[in-house]
C-alpha cells in the first residue's frame, strides 16, 4: 500500500527558505505526479504546484512563481518543495500529495496523501 | 488563478441531503471533466471522496455523489450522519498543468 511520508516540522526565519521532502513508500509509483498543497491557519487548501515526471514538468501556481521550486529523486522515490524568501505568511501545514493520472492523462486528482509538515516562519 | 467559490457552510439534519456548489469558470471547472472534492477534517490529512466529477474511489460510501452543470460542479451527502460533519473542498485541473481549490465549505451536522 502506498504511503506519503513527510519531513519533519520547521521553525524558520523570515527571509530564509525550507524544504520539505515527501517519501513514497510500500508501492512502486515514480511515474505519479506530485503536487504541493498548503493550509494556512484558519484557511483553506491551496495548490502551489506539482511535477509530472512522465513530462518532466513542474508547474506552479501564479502566487508562488519564483519562490517555489518542486523536484524528485526518482532513485530514492523522494519529491521535494523547497519555499524561499519566507514571510510569516508562509506559516503553514503542507501536504504533498499523489495525482492518480494516468500515462495518457497525467492530471485528475490528488489520491494518496502526506501527514502533513508544519512550517513556522518567526523571528 | 482565483479560487473556486464555495458556500462558507452548509447544514442539515441527519438523515437529510445536502448539496455543496462549487463555481468556477470556462478555464476550470467548465473547460474540463477533472473536479474532484476532498474531505478534510483540519490537521489531518484530506480524503478523496470524487474524482472526475463523479467517480467514487473504491472505499468511499455512494452516499457521496458528484455532478457537473457548466461552469458549476456539485457534492451531494445523502443520509447525512454525524461523521460527515468535516469542511470539503472541491478542486479543478484548470489548463497546462495547474489546479485550483475551492474556498472550502465546512458542513455541520444538526
């Protein structure tokens, strides 16, 4: 059975950057997509972007163009999003998660996810 | 990339059906047949409950049903029961790989 394990919880300083890292286990899906998804406290989901190894593509969403970058280690089934110039703002639950597209459409929704990394951006 | 319009909450009794809207546009929700919604109870991770407009993964209850009329998508819980209360989440592939989320519609059970 499939399984997202995330990294652990962060404390960062404003300006600075983290990377969160997102480990598949117990199954065999490197060709799945992942995307990063982000609650803030008190708000909603929001997507901020995914790759698609099949066509070896990140995407992101407007608002976190330039800041976000999101890659994977096929050799260790590992993704990882890394978020710069850090505000509080950024203060946050992530969650990877698993797009259950196919090879002939890589896009369709989010299956299988992480716990979740908390990330607290304070001076 | 603007968020896809979701009541703040809806609620009803058990036993009853409910129905959460999900509003997007022709880039979204409208252009494809790729909404899927997500239950989420905060600090926990979601749970897939509809992909594709309407396709329940296996495990999920056909309690929980999905439809699509234009640019708007729609979840309807029948026989609502206490565990259903959660907020939920619809989210649309919206063009060159990107998604979009709802605002969220936390159901309250009465």
């Amino acid at each position: 059975q499939v399984q997202l394990v995330q990294s652990g919880a962060e404390v960062k300083k404003p300006g600075s950057s983290v990377k969160v890292s997102c480990k598949t286990s117990g199954g065999t899906s490197s060709r799945s997509g992942i995307s990063w998804v982000r609650q803030a406290p008190g708000q909603g989901l929001k997507w901020m972007g995914g790759f698609i190894p099949i066509l070896g593509t990140a995407n992101y969403a407007q608002e976190f163009q330039g800041r976000v970058t999101i890659s994977t280690d096929e050799s260790t089934s590992t993704a990882y999003m890394e978020l710069s110039s850090l505000r509080s703002e950024d203060t946050a639950l992530y969650y990877c998660a698993r797009d259950m597209g196919g090879a002939m459409v890589p896009f369709n929704a989010f299956d299988i996810w992480g716990q979740g990394t908390m990330v607290i951006v304070a001076s | 990339q603007s968020a896809l319009t979701q009541p703040a909450s809806v609620s009803g009794s058990p036993g009853q059906s409910i129905t959460i809207s999900c509003t997007g546009t022709s880039s979204d929700v409208g252009g494809y047949n790729l909404v899927s919604w997500y239950q989420h109870h905060p600090g926990k991770a979601p749970k897939l409950m509809i992909h594709e407009g309407s396709k329940r993964p296996s495990g999920v209850s056909n309690r929980f049903s999905g439809s699509k009329s234009g640019n708007t998508a729609s979840l309807t819980i029948s026989g609502l029961q206490a565990e259903d209360e959660a907020d939920y989440y619809c989210c649309s592939y919206a063009r060159s790989g990107l998604y979009v989320f709802g605002t969220g519609t936390k159901v309250t059970v009465l």
